[in-house]
C-alpha cells in the first residue's frame, strides 16, 4: 500500500519517489526510489543509469553504497572537524567573553558565518593528505589496513590543529590576536618549553578537559568506510571504474583548492588574515573568526611586506612622512647617562596614578613606588606600546622600529641592518649594554642587541644559574641589584637597558613575599606589586651612586597584560603603557596631554640630550615635535592611529572606524565620514605603513652614510 507519493517529471528525466506499506511483511516501511533518466531525442532509457537506480530500498543503498564508499566518510568527517572547530570557536569566545563585552547574539552569529569560509580552508590544507589518500581512485582504498592507516593520520592531523586552537584560547589575553607561523622563530631559542607547557597544562585544566573531550569525540564518531569483499571484475567494469572514480577525483580535487582560496570570486582570493576584517566592528574580533591553524598556514614563508602604491614617488611621500630625522639642537651636548627600564607586563591599569578616577576613586593600584617617580618626572596621559609582545618591545623602544603586521624580530628582515639608542650614541663616546635575566637565547633578545649595536649582553651566562624563579629568568629584585652593580662598574657616558622577568605568567613571586603584596583580581596583580618593590630597591642602591643625578631614567613596559576595568579591554588602550623620563634634580617634570608611543623613546632621548646628528626613527622627538603633529602607530589586525583628539582604524584600503578617544573612551560612537581630520589622519597613516614597508623590503632602517 502507497501511503506517500511524490514525482516531477521534466524533459531530461523523471523522478519518482513513495513510501509503501507491505502488510504481508509485517508493514515494514520502505522508500522506494524510481528514477528514470531520459534522452534529449526521445523517450528512451539510459539502460546502465536505469537498472542501477529503479527501486533501490533505502537502507540497502546507504549500506550498499555510502558505508563502503571513503569518499562519503571523508565528507563525513570533515563534517565532524568542521562542528568542532565552531565549538572551538565557541570556547573560545566564553573563556574571553570579557573582550568582547559589545558582541550581541546576532553579531556573533555573523562571526561564526564569517568563520566558514576560514575553517574551510584550513581543514583542507591541514588534512590534504588524508584527502588524498581517500580520493584517488584506486581500489585498495577499501582495505581495512589502509582505512586504519588513514583513521589515524586523520586523527594525529586534527589533534594537533584542535590543540593550536584552543592554545589561543589562553593566549589571546595576552596578545589580542591568532597565533601565526613567528611563534615558531619566537620560541625558538626557549629551553623550557616542555616545563611551561605543563605547568599551564595544569593551570589552565578547563582548556586542558576541553581539548580531551573533542579529541574523544573526534575519535568516537570519527567514520570508518566499511570494507568489503573483493569480488571478480571484468575489463569493462574496470574501465566504468576508473573512468568515473577519476572524473570524482578531479571534481574534488577542483573543489579542494576553490575551497582552499576561499572562493574564486575576486578581488580578495586566495583568502588572507585581513579578510575576517569583513565581518566585525572591532579588531580584536578578528579572533572569532579566524582559526589559529589558518592562520599559522597562512604565514607560513609568505612575503610579509607588498608595497601598497599609495604614494607614486618617495618625495611625495616624504612631505607627509619620513622616518630620517636631521637634529637642529638648540644647545650643547649633554652626555647624560641613559638607564631604559623594559618592564614585562607593566600595563599602565595597574598605576594607581593614572586610575584615580577606577572605582569610584577608591583605587591604588599596585605600584605605589613606580608612582612616586611619576610625580619626579615627565609622563603621559596617553601613552602607548607599539605592539603585544615581549619581542615587540626591544625594537620599538631601543631602534624606534614598530610592530608592523608581524614581529620584526620574528622576520626574514631581522638581519637588516639597524640603528639603535646604543649605536647613535657609540659616536659620542657612549658604553652600552643590555640586561636580561633569562638564559642568553630568550626571545632573540641577545640577537638583537648584537645587530643593533650594543657592546654587551648580560643575561643569566652572566648572572650566574641562581635565584631563578622556577620557569623565565632570575627574580626581578636579584636581577635589579645586579644590574645597579654593573653600572657601578661603567665607564660614563654609558647607555643600558634592562627587561625584567618576573611579572610574567605563571605569576609567581618569591616564597619569602608570600602574602606581602595584595593579590587583586588577576593573578599577576601580586607580580606588579613585587616587581614594584624591586624597582624601589633599585633606586634605592642606585641614589648611592655619585653620578646618580647624571642620569636619565626612562620607564615603560613592553606591553599590556590581563586587564579588569571595561575602559581597558579596547582596541587602543589595549596597548596602553606607561611612559616616563626621569631626570633626578631636573625641571624635567609633568603630566602631558598629547600621544606618545614606545618608539618615540629613542629620538626623544636623543632630542634631550641635544644630539646634533641625521639619525633613522619612525618615532618622534617629543621635545622637538609640535603637538598637533604628534601620533601614535600600531597594528591589531588593522592600521591603527591616534593624532590629536582621535583614534582611526585602517585595514589598509578603506578606513573601518574614527573614535573620539579621549571623550568616548570605551570606544563606542563611531564617527567614520563625520569627522573633519579624517581624510589627514589617513594621509598620514598611509605615509607611515608605506615608508614602513619600502624601507623594511629595501633594507633600508639606517641613513646612508655622507
């Protein structure tokens, strides 16, 4: 009995298909599907087509045909790797929703839209040879040995890409941005590794059970292709074989690189990091909708730098912007002593200085000491990193050389030749050294110093293997002590820097201050407090010293770390340090208004110490700039400047966004095409990225000589 029927019939074919009842049976229920495909010049059917379609059951066909197929269990399968990466994803928005407090559900529900095209891609190139192994037409695809073989590539491969994505599930608080293929250059020299993948294995054990669970449900349902038995074939039924099996490989194989690029429609194919810019309101999004795999393949030996062409010739765009500055002092020379302090994670949040307003005023913040100096020397309201991480900050602060895109230090163009605060002031006579307190290879710090012209390098080969905090380095107060010690023995002028250590995760202090520094609501909270009281300590030996009001201090971090307050969870004030110079004794003094930035460190230094030569930096003399010239450059998956009242956002052909930064503060009213300095503010913009680029591809970071 015919309880359903549904049919359609057209020139071509016609298709038929019902449900019938057999009560003799014992009414089992059946579908029945009756195609028949029909020539373009009559009614005839296609006999081969005919006698395989007419009446298949069901439940036949799929065990018969899709079961045993490795083609359909790859589609399977990639279905799965597919859901789960939109669990990643997910996760990761939960863990880090604190980030993205503006998102609504319809927004979000865009971000993940706009993640398909990028999971895509990435499970494709990631499991390429899994691919290949299912889609060759070869008959040996159905031997049990050879699906097994694949089960386990498939699911080795997808391990590793689920353990990278939910890497960045912790790592994004501190960078704000996917993981790409640097990491491997950056923690290359790193000999802990193993220690501090443990260590956070056990810290963060939610992200740890989340990773166990998709493997385990990756491995559950990940589907086999049920083998069968190997029947006799003729010429001819190879031959259909082959033929059809070879068409559905080139199908595929067509399909596998649209699907890798993202698309065939131009003018954004093959898909890059910048196309997530596509589909949100704020950069820091971009890590919804990208994947860390993606990203990684993505970087992978790629060229960093193209020249935009936004300017036809270099005079025209050196009468917007150049990074070659020519000195015109209105004094002489003062060979002051230069001691830079890089502190790890130093976010200016944790100031109880710059945040009386926190809280209802009520909060301190946990750098009573460092606050102190504030009040001695000249800082600023609004100041800023020029990138996220630790390796960022060596180049932005000693060479006036930003994070542009990617790490400098992490590129092929690290070996191009450089200036630095250390090799300017070797032509007046200076000493100059670098301080570190991990082993020598950490970070390519050492690399750097090398090629930017420091004369020593001072890092744990040094220090000698004690005092050390369990994980990074030496703690911050030994270390200090040792660097006040060395400078006790210089030759002056000289000019150092030191990077401190301890206010780094996993966040521990010293068993001896347990309990001494309030612990706040982040974990590194008690780290400030005590690398605060390190600092102290510091001056503390170095007012001993007789030349002691012969020296500029210059303080500032690296870059931010784990927030609490809504107004620094933005896109700009996510890198927002503190900047202070500190001349003991001097006028030198104030609290600033106008924008300053790591890489204004060096020129400025050198503008006050009226330093009369030509020099390279993409910073400014802050002594010697006029306000309404002044600005601040970084990068967070979009150009970002701040000149004057306002903060734009560029992802490098059109501009996404304009704030009024210092009224709207958490960056809420958007004021793109509104706003009478925005046309300039986009010249200016385009001057520095493209002087950036030209100058990085050319080798070109130093003026020629005369």
């Amino acid at each position: 009995m015919t309880i359903f029927y549904f049919g359609v019939k057209s020139k071509y074919f016609s298709l038929h298909l019902s449900y019938n009842i057999n009560y003799k049976t014992g009414s089992k229920l059946k579908l029945i599907i009756t195609m028949d495909i029909i020539t373009k010049n009559d009614n005839n059917k296609i006999s081969a087509f005919h006698s395989f379609l007419r009446k298949h059951n069901i439940k036949e066909f799929w065990n018969k045909y899709i079961k045993t197929s490795p083609i359909a269990a790859l589609i399977y399968n990639l279905l799965l790797m597919f859901v789960i990466y939109n669990l990643c994803r997910i996760f990761f928005f939960l863990v880090n929703k604190s980030y993205f407090a503006d998102i609504t559900f319809n927004h979000f529900l865009t971000l993940l839209k706009g993640g398909l095209q990028f999971d895509i891609s990435a499970l494709l190139y990631t499991n390429v040879i899994y691919l290949s192994m299912q889609i060759f037409p070869f008959k040996f695809r159905r031997n049990a040995t050879y699906q097994r073989t694949a089960k386990w590539i498939f699911i080795a491969v997808n391990s590793l890409a689920i353990i990278a994505n939910c890497i960045d599930i912790v790592y994004f608080r501190f960078t704000n941005r996917r993981t790409t293929s640097t990491v491997f250059s950056e923690f290359q020299n790193e000999n802990n590794l193993l220690k501090i993948i443990g260590m956070s294995i056990i810290e963060y054990w939610y992200v740890t059970l989340f990773v166990a669970f998709v493997i385990f449900i990756l491995y559950r349902y990940y589907r086999t292709p049920r083998t069968v038995a190997k029947k006799a074939s003729t010429l001819k039924t190879n031959i259909i074989y082959y033929s059809l099996h070879t068409l559905l490989m080139c199908g595929l194989v067509f399909v596998t690189v649209i699907g890798m690029r993202g698309g065939i429609i131009p003018p954004h194919r093959p898909i890059t990091l910048s196309n997530a810019n596509a589909y949100v309101n704020k950069s820091a999004e971009t890590a919804i909708v990208l994947n860390t795999p993606f990203c990684i393949i993505r970087t992978l030996d790629k060229e960093i730098y193209k020249n935009p062409h936004y300017f036809a010739s270099e005079e025209e765009m050196a009468n917007v912007y150049s990074p070659e500055h020519y000195p015109l002092p209105t004094g002489e020379f003062k060979p002051l002593n230069v001691v830079i302090f890089i502190i790890e994670s130093w976010g200016k949040e944790y100031s109880g200085f710059f945040n009386q307003h926190l809280d209802g005023g009520t909060y301190k913040g946990y750098t009573p000491f460092t606050d102190s100096l504030y009040n001695e020397g000249l800082t600023f309201k609004y100041s800023y990193s020029n990138g996220r991480k630790s390796i960022d900050a060596m180049p932005s602060i000693l060479s006036s050389i930003p994070m542009i895109i990617e790490p400098f230090i992490s590129t092929s163009y690290s070996v191009n030749s450089i200036s630095s605060i250390a090799a300017v002031l070797k032509e007046k006579g200076y000493y100059s050294a670098f301080f570190h307190g991990a082993h020598n290879g950490s970070m390519g710090f050492l690399a750097y110093a090398k090629s930017a012209g420091f004369d020593d390098y001072f890092g744990l080969t040094e220090y000698g293997n004690t005092d050390l905090d369990g994980m990074w380095a030496v703690w911050d107060e030994e270390f200090l002590q040792f660097y006040a010690d060395k400078m006790g023995e210089l030759k002056q002028p000289f000019v150092t820097a030191v990077f401190t250590s301890t206010s780094h995760h996993p966040f521990r202090i010293p068993k001896r201050y347990e309990g001494r520094f309030p612990e706040g609501d982040q974990p590194i909270h008690k780290c400030i407090g005590y690398t605060d009281y390190a600092i102290r300590q510091f001056f503390k030996k170095m007012s001993q010293y007789e030349w002691f009001d012969n020296t500029l201090f210059v303080i500032t971090a690296d870059h931010t770390s784990l927030v609490t307050h809504q107004e620094y969870f933005t896109d700009l004030n996510r890198y927002s340090v503190p900047v202070l110079f500190y001349h003991p004794g001097s006028d030198l003094k104030g609290l600033q208004t106008f924008p300053v930035q790591q890489i204004d460190i060096m020129p400025s230094i050198l503008g006050y110490l009226n330093y009369d030569k030509p020099y390279f930096a993409y910073g400014q003399d802050i002594f010697n700039t006029d306000e309404d010239d002044k600005f601040v450059v970084n990068y967070n998956g979009l150009y970002q400047l701040v000149k004057s009242d306002y903060f734009l956002q560029f992802d490098g052909e059109k501009t996404k966004s304009v704030y009024n930064y210092k009224s709207d503060i958490l960056l809420q009213n958007n004021q793109t095409g509104k706003v009478a300095e925005q046309q300039e503010m986009e010249k200016l913009l385009k001057a520095i990225i493209q002087q950036y680029i030209v100058r990085m591809v050319e080798d070109r970071l130093m003026l020629a000589k005369p």
